[in-house]
C-alpha cells in the first residue's frame, strides 16, 4: 500500500471457531469467516469512523469476520487502498465514498466480485456497490427538544462538518426539536469544512457562544472544548462524549453501525447482492441511533415531553422529518 496509510493499516483477526452469520440470523449460516477491510478517511478515533471501527471490532471478537483496516487515506490515495483490499481478497470493504464517489464506484465495477459498503450521499449501484448514510437525525431531535427546553439565552449553536446531505439532515433535526419546545429559540450554524480538525470546531463554537449562544450542537469533535472553556453544556453526537465531559455534554445523539454492518454481512454470507440503500437500519427502531442523556440535567418536564416522543418514534407514531437542505 502507498506509503501515505500504509503504516497505519492494521489486522484484527476472528477468534475461535467461525459461527458465520449465525449469530446475526440463524438461518443464515457461513463456513468461514467473512474477511473485511475498513478504509477510514480520518483516524479511527474520529467521532463517525469509530462507529464503524468498534462495529467491526466487535464483529471480529465474535468470530463473524476477519478484519484489517487503514486509517487516514487520503482521497488521491483511496481508490488504491479500495483495489489494493480487493486484489487481497477481502470479501466486504467498508468506508466512505463521500469525497471520491466516482473513483470508488469505478473500483466496484472493476471488482464485481468483492462487496463494497460506502458511506455515501450518492444511490447505490451495481449488485456490490452499496451505500448507508449516517441517520442519527431522530436521537439529534430528541436532544434538540432537550436544548430548546434548557436555554436560557434562547439562542442555540451548532457545528457541522460540511454540508453535505446527511450532516444537513442531523443539524436541522436538532434545530427542529429545540423549536419544537421553543418556538421563540434561534439557531447559530457553522461548517468547518473539513471532517477532522478539533481545533477549528473549538473555534467554531466559540464564535457561537460569543453571538449569544448558551448550548452547542456539536456535530464534529472539539465542539464540546469550546463549551467547556466557557462554561456553558453542550451535546455530542455519534459517541458518548459525557465521560470526556462530564460537566459539559448532558446528551449525545448516538449512531450504532452494528445493525448495518449485520445486514451487509447477511448478504455477503448468502450470495445476495449488496448493491442497496442500508440506510433506513440506522433508524431507531432497529437500534441503529438513540440518545443517551444525563437524566438531571434537564428539567423534568422536559425530559418527560422528550421521552415521549422518543416511544412515540419507537413505536412508528411519530417520524422526524427528514431536511437535507443546508441549513441557515
């Protein structure tokens, strides 16, 4: 591999006996051991790409698969990373697409043998292209509801990657919900451009803060050191952030890869094509996002009104609507 992620590739074998997918479906039974290669952008602590890493992690100490992965490939390095894990023989390669749709779609069709599962705004193609987007938009809802119902300065922030579709999606889900419960609140956002760089979100959320904004969204990592420095509480989003900060992060909108990967693996596992959408199993239903809070830390009216809602999505009585546009 080019020497720009070749360092950082690692190996993470199965242990035991193969059990295949039979811990997934039981039906669904494999021989051997699904082998898997991660691509991950960013390093595997980021806050997205540690989703997909514990999933495969996890994966692997059950035995379903053997997993190898490189972390920080650049985008002039990720279509060779892509062919370099097929030519190995890597049944399933997951990673993202976002910055190299055409070039990654070109090395699926090259490899119509070898599954591919992308993180992508794009719509899946071929019988091995598929794609998943990041659907925490429910949980950043429920914790909106938190934050409308908790400022006091009637002023909310949130900081994003890049506005592309699914980040859009999380952030207006957010602002929805604190508008739900507060009509009267405003909502500050700011794109750092880039889906890796702690402290340009620090300074993002500092900026909100000095514009009157008392909560912050922070939809990329470093958000929270902002909120910390200046005394006011924040929500994490993709991972629990409330061990990191425990006086700052009172809810975090948290994404599960697992169930997407469980699908993927499925399919790998019984020949059928993994050119689909896996999105919609990253709804709440299917445990694929959910909130996790800090009871207290909110009124208790509030986080009844929240929990409300929160069945009421469980139980298919109630859908987030779904805003892809860039917010204002």
């Amino acid at each position: 591999m080019a020497n720009s992620f070749k360092m950082s590739r690692r190996t993470v074998l199965a242990t035991g006996l193969a059990l295949g997918a039979t811990a997934l479906v039981p039906s669904a039974r494999a021989q051997t051991v699904i082998k898997v290669a991660g691509i991950h952008a960013s390093p595997v602590e980021n806050a997205w790409n540690s989703r997909l890493h514990e999933a495969m992690l996890d994966a692997a100490k059950e035995g379903l698969i053997e997993y190898v992965f490189s972390e920080g490939v650049s985008g002039t390095d990720y279509a060779r990373a892509m062919r370099e894990y097929a030519e190995q023989g890597h049944q399933l390669i997951v990673g993202e697409s976002y910055a190299v749709e055409t070039e990654a779609r070109q090395v699926a069709a090259d490899y119509p043998d070898t599954a591919f599962l992308m993180g992508s705004s794009g719509e899946p193609s071929g019988d091995n292209f598929g794609t998943f987007g990041t659907w925490n938009h429910e949980a950043a809802y429920l914790t909106g509801m938190l934050a409308g119902a908790m400022t006091k300065s009637n002023v909310v922030g949130s900081v994003g990657a890049i506005p592309i579709p699914e980040v859009n999606m999380l952030i207006n889900a957010f602002n929805l919900g604190a508008k739900e419960v507060n009509p009267e609140v405003k909502t500050l956002v700011a794109f750092i451009g880039t889906f890796f760089d702690p402290p340009k979100a620090r300074e993002a959320g500092l900026a909100q803060i000095d514009a009157g904004a008392d909560i912050l969204f922070g939809e990329r990592i470093g958000t929270a050191d902002a909120a910390k420095e200046r005394g006011i509480k924040s929500v994490g989003s993709l991972i629990d952030y409330t061990p990191r900060y425990p006086d700052t992060v009172f809810a975090n909108a948290m994404w599960y890869f697992r169930p997407l990967l469980d699908a993927a693996l499925v399919d790998v596992a019984a020949g059928t094509p993994v050119g689909k959408n896996y999105t919609p199993t990253s709804l709440m239903k299917d445990g694929g996002n959910d909130i996790v809070y800090v009871p207290d830390a909110a009124p208790a009216e509030a986080v009844a009104a929240m929990e409300a809602k929160r069945t009421a999505i469980k139980a298919g009585e109630f859908e987030v609507p779904i805003n892809m546009e860039e917010p204002a």
